[in-house]
C-alpha cells in the first residue's frame, strides 16, 4: 500500500505521456469498413491518443479491454496472454486478425494467442463479428475479432503529436512506461509507439492461513510498432507497418511450463485507391508476413516429472484484395484473401537418468496450410428503416504435412494417412434490420463450416493439463458445419438505452477430444490420451443484456448481463461455458472528471467433468475508478487511479485454467501526458 503511494507521487513528478487526436482516423476506419455491417460491435481500445478517456485503466492489457464485451470470455492460464473465446467457443472457431492480417499462434497449449503479441498502442478498436459475418477472411463458426491498428492519417495542416505515459498496480508491481508519437501532412504520416510492461507474481485475495501468492505469474513484455503512409497522387496511397513484440520470463501459474521468449513481427504494406469508378469507394490491397517464435522453459520450476524442451514457429504470408461501393441502394464489399501459414512444433524430453537417451517429436509436425477465399457482403437499404444484409463466401483450404518423420508418427494412428489433404470451405448468412419508433431490431440466420487447426488435425501428444489427457488429433475429421441464428432489440432515447441479444449455433460433427483406451500417453503424469472425434451435434445459446441510464443530471447508470450453455451429444457438456455474469456501475460524470464505482459477479458454472473443469462459487467484487484531466493548451495531463477487487476477495472463475484464483486488491494508477 505505501509502496503504491510511493510510486505513485514518482509517476506524477517524473514521467509525461501523451497522444494525439485519433478521432479522425477512427472515423475514417468506420467510415471504410463499418457502413455496411451495422451490427458489428466495436470495441474501442484507448491507447494514451484521445483527449479524455472513458476507460477506467487506460493503461491496463488488450485483453482487459477486450474482456468488456459480453460477447467475449478471456482463459486465463496466468496474468498474461489470455485467450479470447467468442460466443462460447475457443479460438479454434474464431478468426482472429490484425487488420485483416492472419496471424496463427505457435504454442501448441494456447500459451500465445495473437492478442498477446499487441499493444494498446499499437491499435485504435477491436471489431467483432458474430457467426458467419465474421467470415471475410477465413472460414469460422464463432465470428471474428479485427484488431484495427491505430493510425493518424493525412490532415491538411502539418500536425505533430505525441504522448508519454507511466502506469503502476500494486498487486503484481506492474511498471508500465511508454511513448507515442506522431505526424501528419497532406501527403504523409507517421505513428510509432513504444510500451514496456514489467509485473512480479500477483496475489490472488485474502484466504485465512493461506500464502496468497500465485507463484509464475510474472512476465515482461517490450512491444513496438510503426505505420507510415504516403499520398502518391490523390486517389492513391501506400501504408507501411510493422509491430515488433517480445515477451520474456512469461510465468503460467495454470500449466506446468513457463516461456523464456514469444516473440512476433508482424509486417504488411497496403494500396488504397479511392474512388477508382463510379460506383466503387475504395480498393485496398494488402499484402502481409508476420514470423512468431515460441519457446517454452520448465527450467525456473523445481519440480518436474521430466525436463521438456517445447518450441514453436507459426509463419504466415498472405494477402487480401477488397473492393467497397454503393450503387442505388446497395452498399457492397467483396474480399478475395489467402495465405500460406507454417506450423512447426517440437518437443524433446531429457529423462532424470543421464544414460537414458532423450525423446525428441514433431508435435505439429511441420504442417502448411494454404487457403484461398472469396468473400461478398451485399446491404439492400430498401428504406431508411429497413435493411438487409446477404452475405457469402467460398475458400479452398489445403493441408500438407512436409516432415517424414511427422508423417510416420501420425501413421502410427492412421496407417493410410496421405501428406495431402483438400478441403472447401463455404458461408452464408443474412441479416434483417428494421427500425421502428425508438426500437432497432435485428435477426440473422447463417451457415458455415470450418476445417480442423493444426493442432485438432495434426497435433501429437498435446498436454492439456485441464483434464490430464495427451491429445492427439485426427485429420480424417469432416469439416465442421454450424447453423445459427441471432435476435437482437436495441431501445434507444436520450437518457436511456438498453440492448438484448440472443444467439443459437446448431454445429454438426462438432470436434472434440474423446478418451481412447489401451494407448499410452507420452507424458508420464497424464491419465491417458484422447484422440479428436466428431459429435453428430452440439447446441450453444448465448444471451446478453445492456443497459444505460442518465437518471439524473452528471449520473450514469450502467448494466451488463450475460449467460451462455452448451451441450454436446453423447452427454458432452461442453467446456469453458460462462454462467450467468453482471456488472453494475454507478458514474459521477463533471466537466473532465469523473468517479465509478462498479460491482461484478457471477454464478457458479455448470462444470464439465469430462474436460476436468470444476464448480467454482458464485462471486462479486467491488471496483473504484477516479479519473481527472487537465489541459494546458494544446497539452493534457490525464490522471487515473482506481482499485479493483476492493475486498480482496478470494475467488476463482470458470475460465481460470487449472482453477488459478483471480488477482487480489489491486490498486492503480495511471498518468498520462499528450501533446
Ligand atoms: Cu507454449
């Protein structure tokens, strides 16, 4: 407590931060890719650009602005590097992209979600799509999440800007430093960035007679990343980026290995040509390459069964070409993309007794997979009130393993087993959208399908220490198809507003990891291994309600609900389910300052044994937020501090990996200066 104080008064004396305004470019984003999909949700990510910040922890991970939506639950196998799980269902239902990019993590236990290799200052919002209108660049179940980078775009006058910025947590002394800075022309503009986050173990809340610290939770993380576009005449441009990452001495407190190094640079180069025709508003061309590295380390744990060395490579190239334009009253997009990705994975075991000879295996045994698509968005706006939106898609997905000594160990379980294997993939879906009085409503059916990752198809003894299985994966698996619906009301008048959403997927030959006997497992302590299967079926209904109120003058109070259930044939009950959840927040709101406070809960889960889960209690936290900005011309200071968990409540979630408890009190501060 005095130690955050401490750090506190340091923050406030010696650092600066800053910003510029992104209005603008945000704007713009919205303006090119939002017009036609209305029903996105959008996420807006407050990297130190904006002038005053609504977020209580301007400075907190991706992953806590990411966690707001009731669309998205985060697994948490430690502090860093959650994993988002859209509409219920894990990543491998997801497409997840940095603008428009494909990015494939190379850990083969979900240690490195893409969105672990971000920053918030690398990025201005993070658009999510549900269902098959998440399918522009890729075959999904789930949806999509974009993660839109940040970028100040031209501007008539000559602008130069910047932020510094320091933050603090006391639970796990978090550090965190940075800077922005940019500039912009009619013909030119630059954004580079730079954050540095630095925690210890965190504490998870008070428990009579108990230590309460989570041992290997600490990380560090270095991330930096620039964009620069150039006008070359008026209807044409060219945009560079290029995001730099590096994690090191990562700690998973919910899995038996820790990372030495996850390291990613993410690259691409854009063609933007506006107004090439007529009808047609923009034309934008990407071509991208992005390289992660993954290592794995059991060397700071003490005791292990067996000493594993467990790296990883996940190299993707690929493009999209799109066309966006309106004629009559069709808006219209049409996304061609591809990529060739390249998973490699390995594992050698050095056993205790020095004579023994070490076990080396391809866990994903040097896999490519190439994917084309064709993508096409059509919204019909018969009136002003009434629209719907046809959307649908085509892609060719190929898979070939390219290492013999892979291929012989998979043929162990599938002697036929050919390096080659072809798949395609389609999507439709429609949207209605009808506008009456104060009322917005929404309803939508889709169908997609989706092939196996690398790991559901190709992966080699892959621990999950959940339910203690080795998984092995079956690249015979028909793709997986999925049908759903979704309903959504918006209210909406000037003090209040309120928004209900359901959604149904009705997925066929659901994948999933089934027990096989009489087959050893490969890591000593697992109870056996599962090999992937198909369910005839699995059913997911998810369901969210919204609230905001201005009751009275300066007062805003906000709500948010949310449940989700799912159930697979063969008494499956599917695993990493969110129960029932809510947030209420009361806001004090007065010229740059304000004050929330916020309550949050949930309760207990519907636990699925089969896949090791078990029932975590209900809950509820309390949270304060104090937030205040000051200008000094064309410069702002903006302070933050805030606490969370306020009780120090003990407690543990149904996305808590292995049962980790939840971060303890935790106090906060952030101080921000732009310019
Ligand atoms: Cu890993």
């Amino acid at each position: 407590m005095k130690q955050s104080f401490i750090m506190l008064l340091f923050l406030c004396c010696g650092f600066y931060v800053s910003a510029q305004q992104e209005e603008d470019s945000l704007k713009k984003t919205a303006s090119d890719t939002l017009k036609i999909h209305e029903l996105d949700e959008v996420i807006i990510i407050a990297n130190p650009t904006v002038k005053y910040m609504k977020e209580n922890k301007a400075l907190g991970s991706v992953d806590g602005y990411l966690e707001q939506s009731n669309a998205l639950n985060m697994v948490k196998r430690g502090a860093y590097a959650w994993e988002p799980i859209l509409n219920g269902m894990s990543t491998e239902r997801s497409v997840l992209t940095i603008d428009g990019m494909r990015i494939f993590h190379a850990c083969t236990d979900k240690m490195d979600p893409i969105t672990s290799y971000v920053e918030n200052t690398n990025l201005s919002s993070a658009k999510i799509e549900e269902g098959q209108s998440g399918s522009e660049y890729g075959a999904t179940i789930a949806g999509s999440i974009d993660l839109i980078r940040r970028k100040t775009g031209f501007k008539e006058n000559k602008t130069l800007g910047g932020s510094v910025f320091a933050g603090f947590e006391s639970n796990n002394k978090q550090q965190i430093y940075g800077t922005t800075l940019n500039y912009s022309s009619k013909r030119f503009y630059t954004d580079i960035d730079f954050t540095y986050r630095d925690a210890e173990n965190y504490k998870a809340g008070h428990q009579s007679g108990k230590s309460n610290e989570v041992n290997f939770s600490q990380f560090t993380k270095y991330n930096t990343s620039a964009t620069m576009g150039v006008k070359l005449t008026e209807r044409h441009e060219l945009e560079g980026s290029i995001i730099y990452d590096k994690a090191t001495d990562v700690g998973y407190p919910g899995l038996p290995m820790d990372v030495s190094l996850a390291e990613a640079i993410i690259g691409s180069v854009a063609y933007r040509y506006r107004n090439p025709s007529e009808h047609i508003r923009l034309w934008e061309t990407k071509i991208y390459y992005n390289n992660i590295t993954h290592k794995m380390d059991d060397s700071p744990r003490p005791v292990v069964p067996i000493r594993m060395d467990m790296p990883g490579w996940s190299k993707t190239g690929g493009f999209y070409s799109k066309i966006l334009g309106e004629k009559g009253i069709h808006s219209f997009k049409t996304t061609l993309s591809g990529y060739l990705n390249n998973s490699l994975a390995e594992m050698t075991m050095y056993p205790n007794d020095p004579n023994e000879k070490e076990m080396f295996m391809l866990t994903w045994p040097d896999v490519n997979t190439l994917y084309g698509g064709l993508n096409i968005e059509d919204n019909i706006s018969f009136t002003p009130h009434l629209s719907l939106l046809i959307e649908g898609g085509i892609g060719v997905h190929q898979n070939e393993i390219r290492s013999q000594l892979g291929l012989n160990s998979l043929q162990l379980f599938y002697p036929d087993l050919k390096p080659q294997k072809t798949r395609i993939l389609k999507n439709i879906s429609s949207h209605i959208s009808y506008h009456h009085n104060k009322f917005l409503y929404s309803f939508g059916i889709g169908y997609g399908d989706r092939a196996p990752t690398v790991s559901e198809g190709y992966g080699f003894y892959l621990l999950n220490v959940n339910d203690n299985y080795d998984y092995v994966g079956n690249p015979y698996m028909k793709n997986e198809q999925a049908l759903n619906t979704d309903l959504s009301v918006t209210y909406e008048r000037e003090k209040f507003t309120a928004k209900a959403k359901v959604n149904y997927f009705y997925m066929l030959d659901y994948m999933v990891g089934k027990i096989r006997e009489g087959v050893p497992s490969m890591n000593i302590t697992a109870n056996g291994i599962k090999v992937y299967e198909q369910l005839n079926n699995a059913h997911l209904f998810n369901s969210s309600l919204s609230l905001n109120y201005n009751f009275i003058e300066h007062w805003n109070l906000g709500g948010d609900a949310s449940y989700r259930y799912g159930q697979g044939a063969k008494n499956t009950v599917l695993p990493l389910i969110q129960p029932f959840s809510y947030k209420i927040r009361v806001r004090y709101e007065q010229n740059s300052f304000y004050a929330e406070t916020s309550v949050e809960g949930s309760t207990k889960n519907r636990n699925s044994i089969e896949f090791g889960e078990t029932q975590k209690s209900a809950y509820a936290i309390a949270n304060l937020a104090l937030s205040k900005s000051f200008s000094f011309g064309k410069q702002d200071l903006i302070l933050k501090a805030g606490v969370e968990n306020l009780f120090n409540r003990y407690y543990s979630t149904f996305d808590d990996w292995f049962g980790i408890p939840r971060m303890g009190r935790n106090i906060y501060a952030n101080v921000i200066y732009r310019f």
